[in-house]
C-alpha cells in the first residue's frame, strides 16, 4: 500500500495493531472476565434532564483502554473518555448516547488539525451489555446472570486510526447501553448517533467546530456510516466531513431480510423488528397478527440478548417458523403495505453524501446482498455523489455461517484505512 500523505503506513501500524492484540490475548487469558455489574451501571442512566444541543456532552468518565493501567497518563495507544452525548430519536427529540472517544498518543503528521473519525459498531446484539463503551478496557464480559457474552471488535480498526494519529469515537447508537430499545438499522436514528458523535468529540478534544472528520463502519456500522454521510449535509452541515467508508451496508433491509434468513445470524431480523416496532406502533398489531407464540418469543429474548448468544439460541432457524402462515418474513411484510411503507423507509441512497464515498460489497456475501450495496452505489452516483466501490472476490464458504460475511471485513481493513487517511489529509 505504501506510506500514506500522513506519514504513516497503515501496514505497518496493522503489525502493531496485531502485536498489541495478541498480547493482550495472552495476557488476558491469566484474566478474570469482568462483568456487566461491574461497568459502573449508573453512568448509563440519564439525567432528569440536559442539553438538547446535538452533540453536547451530557458526563463523561476516563475509560481504560486493553492493558491500560488506570491512573497513568499517555498511555498507548490513546487516552479514553466514556462518554454520554445527545442526540435525536427519530422524532427529532433529543436522545442521550453513549459512547468512547479516544485521543491518541501519536500526534496527526498529516495536513491542517488532527482530524476525528467516527466507528460505527458493526452487530453486536441488542441487550444493554453488548455497548462497546462497557468493553473497553477488555473486548469480553460475560455476565452469568442472563447469561451472556459481549464482545467488542472494533479494536482492529480503531487502534489503526490511533497508531496514525487520528483521534476515534466510537458510538454505542441509540438504545445501547441506555434505557430503551436499542433501535439497530433504523436508518434515520443510526446516522444521528454518528454525527453527533462527531460533534461530541470534537467537545471532548476542544477542538475546533472545522476540524476533519470522517465515519467508517461494517456491515451495521456500515449502513450507520452511510447513513451519517448522506444525512450530513442537512442534519450536521456544521461538520467538516471528509470521507466515508461504509462496508457491507444494509442499504435496503427487505434484501437483507431474505439473504439473512435461515443464516446463523437469523437472530438479527429479530433485532431489526424490535427497534422499528418501538419508532412504528402500527407494526404491533401487525406482528401480534402474523406471529406465533413462538416468532413472539424469540422476538422478547433477543431483546436483551448480545450475538453470539442469539446466534446460538436460534441459529440456522427460519423465519417460516416465527409466522402462523408458515411464511417467510419477508413475505408478510409485502402483504402489509404499512409494514413495507416502514422498511422502504429505511432505505440508504435517497440523499447525496457531501464528501468522498468507498463502499465495499463482496459477490459471496452470506449476510448482505451484494447487489444492494451496488444499487447504493449507483443511487449516489446518480445525484452526482463521489463514490468509489471495493469488490470483495472471497469463493463462498460455508454459506449461511457468516463466513464470507466476516473475512471481506479483514481484507478491506487496510485499504478503507488508507482511503480515510488519505481524504483526511487532503
């Protein structure tokens, strides 16, 4: 790939990355898992009241990063600040989030002030202790209560971002971690989260409002990313956005529903149900209808569940088995025009994003259709957006165990790192 503009070779700092994160396997494996409980559960909680500014800092707390050790300053690779910031339900209400933002030891060698990226999580689950914010300081906590295992994955590429000087925050999206279901592909909720994000920490950095900024997320992040990029303009025309890279994004959620079904994963359409149920009452009526006794209980426990769990409670199953017509989801949906009104409108593409896209779509793809990110793509590009696309070759394997899901995200690690520090020192 070579030295990026910035100074800094996203090869060379991903051998670092991965030093670190081996390390803190070995070392953790003489660990005991911290739990839920011990995650300051308070902070979660809002107040009774607070800004309804977009983007203003609600609390906020020092959060230990892996192998940190609490107390020390300028640690590598970054100083991290737990965060809860407002943003806005769907309404336009304002909304509490929480969120890490994390300001790196590496100074930003590019152009101009050190810039901000913000990670959008890709699925974690919907249970309040899968927030990334709970598991900074360990990507793993296991609560043997529920019982439950949450896992953080965005080490790879937030410590890239880091080890290039590029200060990261990392949303927990409405919902997660704070009361109230967490609203998981809502189009409209997921890309507020990221913007105000941004602004958020740009607050924590008393950085200027103009600094750079850029999202970045996979699969659920990735639809978040998009989303952020092409709300921006309108929604946070404040922010100074660079780039956008949005891998493997949900765009259009009836595709994804049909490819997901009968997949590990099943699980997540019932995430999807459960948050637009919440912003959409005329769905209840609908699914108290369509669903039996069972779909409405699968429904309820993956609500506070984290994936991994979901996806070994209802792996492989299909959605035929949740419907009293022995239909697939999909199909009840298009018999009900105010259930497809709800999914149409969480479409990704209907806006221009105003600043430089990468997307990335793999052919093989066993959770996110192909064909849609490539729809998204073409959708931008007719409103004159920049847009660029990665084609991810990976033969299937394994189809329907999230395989060919899973390793296109390592693949395009690098060169989505180097498209976004590039833009950023542009």
């Amino acid at each position: 790939m070579g030295r990026t503009r910035g100074g800094f070779s996203a090869r060379s700092a991903l051998r670092r990355v991965a030093t670190m994160v081996v390390t803190g396997v070995v070392v953790g494996a003489g660990l005991t898992v911290a739990t839920p409980a011990a995650q300051a559960a308070d902070f979660y909680t809002p107040p009774a009241s607070f800004s309804k500014e977009p983007g203003s800092i609600i609390r906020s707390q020092p959060s230990p990063l892996l192998l940190q050790i609490p107390g020390i300053k300028n640690q590598w690779p970054g100083t991290a600040t737990r965060i809860m910031y407002t943003s806005s339900y769907q309404d336009g209400k304002p909304a509490a989030v929480t969120g890490t933002v994390v300001e790196p030891t590496a100074p930003w060698r590019g152009k101009g002030a050190r810039p901000t990226v913000v990670l959008g999580p890709g699925t974690v689950g919907q249970g309040d202790q899968c927030a990334g914010s709970k598991l900074m300081s360990f990507p793993l906590a296991i609560d043997p209560l529920k019982p439950s295992i949450a896992v953080n994955y965005t080490a790879l590429e937030m410590n890239l971002m880091l080890l290039n000087g590029v200060r990261v925050v990392i949303t927990d999206y409405i919902g997660l971690g704070t009361p109230g279901i967490h609203t998981y592909v809502n189009r409209r909720e997921s890309g507020a989260a990221m913007l105000d994000a941004a602004r958020a920490a740009l607050h924590v950095a008393k950085a200027k409002k103009d600094a750079p900024v850029a999202f970045s997320g996979y699969s659920q992040g990735g639809g978040a990313a998009a989303s952020a990029a092409e709300m921006a303009s309108t929604y946070a025309p404040d922010l100074n956005v660079k780039a956008t890279y949005a891998g493997a994004p949900p765009a259009d959620l009836g595709k994804v529903i049909d490819r997901i079904d009968g997949s590990f994963i099943v699980g997540g359409i019932g995430y999807a149900i459960n948050g637009l149920t919440a912003r959409y009452p005329a769905l209840k009526p609908i699914l108290d209808s369509e669903t039996t006794a069972n779909g409405r209980q699968v429904l309820q426990r993956v609500a506070t569940q984290c994936i991994g769990d979901t996806a070994l409670s209802f792996g492989f199953q299909r959605t035929t088995q949740w419907t009293r017509t022995g239909e697939s989801l999909s199909k009840v949906i298009a018999r009900h025009p105010e259930a497809q009104k709800v999914v149409d409108e969480q479409r990704i593409g209907k806006l221009k994003p105003n600043a430089p896209v990468l997307l990335e779509g793999s052919f093989n793809d066993d959770v996110i259709p192909y064909g849609q990110v490539r729809t998204l793509r073409d959708d931008w590009r007719a409103q004159g957006a920049n847009v660029r696309m990665i084609h991810d070759g990976t033969p299937p394997i394994f189809p329907g165990l999230v395989v060919n899901h899973a390793l296109p995200l390592l693949g395009t690690l690098l060169p989505s790192a180097n498209f976004l520090l590039s833009e950023l020192n542009s």
